[in-house]
C-alpha cells in the first residue's frame, strides 16, 4: 500500500505541472489584464508599461510561469491587482465554499444513496418509476433554474430562509444552496447507486448469503451495499472538486462570498493571478480527491490489493 501511495504522489507531479500550465497559459493569453485595471478607459502607454513591469507581465510567458511555480511551492500565490494579497482571499473564500461543499455531499451521499438503494431493491416498481422520472426532470433544469426557484419560493414568497446568505455563511444558511449545487449530482448518485444494487442482487455472493439465512438487512448492508458503492464512491470523489469549482452559479445566486464568487470577480476583472491561484488549489483537491478514492477501493472490496 505504502509503495502505491508513493507511486500516485509521484504521477500526480506531471498532472500537477500540466494542469497549472494549461490554465496559467489559457488565462495570460485571453484578454489584456492590464486593460481591467484602467477600467473603461484605455491605460497610457507609460501606466500600462509602469503595471506590467510590477506584476511581472512584461516578461515572456514561459518566464511568468516559471516565477508563479516557483513562488507556489513557498506558498505565495501572488498578489491581486487590488494589492490584496491571493492567500488572504483564499483564507476567507475557501473555509466558506468548503463549508458549502460538505452540506452539498452530505445531501448528495444520503438521499441519494438512500434512493438508490430503495429503487434498487425494488426495480420496476411505481416508486423506481417515480424516483427514475424525478432525477431526469432534476438533471434536465439547469442548477441556476433551480436555484433562483427556490430562492423565489422559499425566500420572497414563503420566507422561510433568507433570500441571501450572510457574510458569516452558517450551515444553516447554506443547506438550501447545498441542496441547489447537489442537485444534479444527487440525481446521479442515485441512478448509479440503484443500476449497481440491481446488477448485483443477482450475484452469487448475494445469494449464498440469503440461503446461509442471514438477515435481510445484513445481506443488504453487509454484503450488497458494500460492493455496490465503488461506482458510487468514485463518481463522489470526483464530484468534490467540480462542487467546490462549480459553486460559481450557486454563490452568485445566494450572494455567497466563497471559491465561485472570488472566481467570477476575477474572470470579470482579468485578475489572472486570483484565477490561477484559486484554480491552483483546485487542482490539488482533484488530485488528492482521486488518490482518496482509489485507497477506498480495497476498504470496500477486501479483493482489490495495492502492491
């Protein structure tokens, strides 16, 4: 195990490297940040020579990026074109989407697995048809439909939450915007959960159980569920950073201070060394996410061994 884990860490590097460069090299070539920070009016020649020496933009852009790398792995990220330093925003953005995040694949995990399990069990009956119609009608509305829905219903019409989350963005505040950026993955969840408990009810292993005469339950969560879960646990891992990085929508609906909002203020503005750094982290939780789900595998199935 300890050899695999090693042998990941070290695939991840050329991901790492390749990843950060592609985005360092989509965000540098599209648009001229030193335009956004003049506003609507065009910079002098002399200001826009004076800013693109202070930010380093001057230089080639293989150059910049070699900088960027190197100040990344001391853990500076730049600063801003506000002059705010890039940490400071991920020290206040993240623990928020974060927090976001985890109510969003606590939902996704518990009603969707939950459903799956049930329609499973009971496939080709009218709750299976009815559960099977909800998810495509959820995964066919766009996340941002659903959302100001919702924020219209629960929060101007009926009041029974804030239309707009504070800035302190308690998990009570964040279970209906969770629920918004779960949806569609809930609904996937869902489906996998119930194709898979389908598939293998009808194994052999299921069935030796159930003729020792184990309990029902036992047989269900022992043994069904258990093997049932590795396409699920690897659609969720996957799912946590497109959470964190698709919360975009989400937080610009509920007024969220997090990953999305600090990402859109700097596509918005041209704020190339906000979107890298942010994107940056998100890389690494990608990765990480991916190398947890894979330890996961022989925790689920005693059969799959690392060497």
């Amino acid at each position: 195990m300890g050899r695999y884990v090693v042998r990941r860490l070290l695939q991840m590097i050329p991901v790492f490297i390749g990843a950060t460069l592609l985005i360092f090299l989509m965000v540098n070539v599209m648009g001229d940040p030193i335009a956004g920070l003049c506003g609507d009016r065009q910079c002098d020649p002399a200001t826009a020579a004076q800013l693109e020496k202070e930010f380093g933009l001057d230089k080639p852009v293989w150059q910049q990026y070699l900088t960027y790398m190197g100040n990344v792995f001391t853990g500076d990220f730049g600063t801003a074109f506000n002059g705010q330093k890039v940490t400071e925003l991920m020290a206040t953005a993240f623990p928020v989407t974060i927090r976001l995040t985890l109510v969003a694949i606590v939902i996704e995990v518990v009603v969707g697995i939950v459903l799956g399990v049930v329609t499973g069990l009971k496939r080709g009956r009218p709750i299976d048809t009815s559960v099977l119609l909800l998810t495509l009608i959820v995964i066919s509305i766009p996340t941002f439909v659903t959302g100001l829905l919702l924020q219209l219903l629960l929060g101007v019409e009926w009041g029974w939450i804030k239309p707009s989350v504070s800035t302190d963005a308690t998990f009570g505040e964040l279970i209906v915007p969770g629920l918004v950026l779960a949806s569609v993955s809930l609904a996937y969840v869902t489906r996998l959960t119930r194709t898979s408990i389908a598939e293998n009810r009808r194994s052999d292993y299921v069935r030796t159980a159930v003729a020792k005469g184990l309990p029902r339950r036992r047989v269900i969560t022992r043994h069904l569920l258990r093997n049932s879960l590795i396409p699920v646990v690897t659609f969720i891992g996957t799912d946590i950073g497109a959470l964190m990085g698709g919360a975009i929508v989400t937080e610009r609906i509920f007024n969220i201070h997090g990953v999305g909002f600090q990402l859109y203020q700097g596509i918005v503005h041209q704020n190339t060394q906000t979107v890298v750094g942010f994107v940056t982290i998100l890389v690494l939780v990608f990765l990480v996410a991916n190398l947890l789900v894979d330890l996961l595998y022989a925790v689920l199935d005693p059969r799959i061994r690392y060497a």
